[in-house]
C-alpha cells in the first residue's frame, strides 16, 4: 500500500506511480507492522549453539584439570550437568513454542531436583538432597499448582491431571524411606499428603465440574 502527497490518496495496487497525477508513491508505514519472529528466533539458536561450543570446550578442559590434579572428587560431572541444564533451559523453556508453561515449569523443577541429588552424589553423598530438597522441589509444585488455579480460576479442572501426577510423584520419597534411603520422614511425609489433599480439595469444593474433567479424561461415561 502507497499514499500520494500531491493527491492524498492511498494506492492499493503495487505499483510506484500515481494513477491521477503520475508522481512517485510514497510506501505508507502507518499501517500496523509485525516484529520478524523468525529473526528472533534465528539469533536466539545462533545465541544457543555458541553456548553449547563453548560449553564443550569448557568442559573439556574441566575434565583435563579434574583428572590431572584434583582427581580426589569429580567435580567436573557437576559441572557438565550444569551447562547440560543451562542447554535443556534454552532450548525447551525458552525455544520451544510447543510445549506449555506448566510443562516448562514441571520440567525444569523436575530436572532441577535430579541436578541437585547429582551433587550431593559427586560430594560424597550425605544424604541432604533426597532428604529435604527432593520433597520441598515436591512442595514448591504443589504451591505452584495452586497459585496458578487461583489466577486461572476459570479453567482451574484443567490442573486436576497434574495434581493426579505429582500424588504419584510424592510417593516417590516414600518409597525411598522404605528403602532406608530418606532417613527425614517428616518433610517427605508432608510432600505426599499436600499432594493428596490438594486434589481431595479440588475434587470436593469443585464438585460437578471436578467429576466432569475426571471422567473426559478417563473417558468415562
């Protein structure tokens, strides 16, 4: 679309000459333009893929120093699981348009978690990761679910198969406690029963709309 000063008309038809007057149109830039997403896009995976060069030289030279001087502890797997998360939180939190943030979200606590446990491993392993952080990564969930339902009141049922999840999920401590491995009942025992009284609650005051989401998606009649 053009405008011609002398006759103060608009152009729809590409062309670079005014029909009535035969002056050179002026391109009309008032009209609403867009921001090249894929431009943006490019340079965040141009942003990305020169992280992860980095990242590999990096850590190459991590694992030299580490076995050469201070092979007494591995201190190079944490830190190549760090830049291996720092990657996994560029290309699927920030890159990936597919995925929803409650996924994002439940992925990056998850993995977060699992980073955390690695080092406590590498250190010696005492015990601290699947006994506090494991549970309170479970809770922080927990509180995330339901802050979210507040502000999404209006499709608040959509959260009751994640809160399904994280029931499963919780018992995952439990589990280790039978095992002997989680030695700290208390904080992992208060992850599971906020998880099931979390969906008990929504069941209960959701009533009708709860049951209704619980049988679309267990298709049942």
């Amino acid at each position: 679309m053009g405008r011609c000063r002398q006759c103060n008309i608009e152009i729809l038809d590409h062309t670079q000459m005014c029909p009535l007057c035969k002056c050179v149109i002026e391109e009309d830039k008032s009209e609403n333009s867009y921001p090249d997403i894929r431009f943006r896009v490019r340079k965040l995976n141009l942003v990305v893929r020169i992280f992860l060069f980095a990242a590999i030289l990096t850590e190459a030279l991590l694992i030299y120093i580490n076995w050469n001087f201070y092979s007494e502890i591995h201190w190079s797997i944490i830190s190549g699981a760090g830049f291996a998360y720092l990657y996994f939180v560029a290309k699927f939190a920030l890159l990936n348009d597919n995925a929803g943030y409650r996924s994002k979200f439940l992925a990056l606590t998850i993995f977060g978690v699992l980073y955390v446990i690695l080092i406590d491993y590498v250190i010696g392993y005492h015990g601290w990761s699947v006994n506090f952080v494991l549970p309170g990564g479970l809770l922080f969930i927990d509180a995330f679910i339901l802050f979210v339902m507040f502000f999404n009141r209006r499709n608040w049922q959509s959260y009751i198969m994640l809160e399904i999840f994280m029931i499963f999920f919780s018992a995952i401590p439990l589990v280790l406690m039978w095992l002997d491995i989680v030695t700290e009942t208390f904080i992992s025992g208060l992850a599971f029963a906020v998880s099931v009284l979390l969906f008990l609650g929504t069941v209960i005051i959701g009533d009708r709309r709860a049951r209704s989401e619980l049988k679309r998606r267990f298709h049942v009649r």
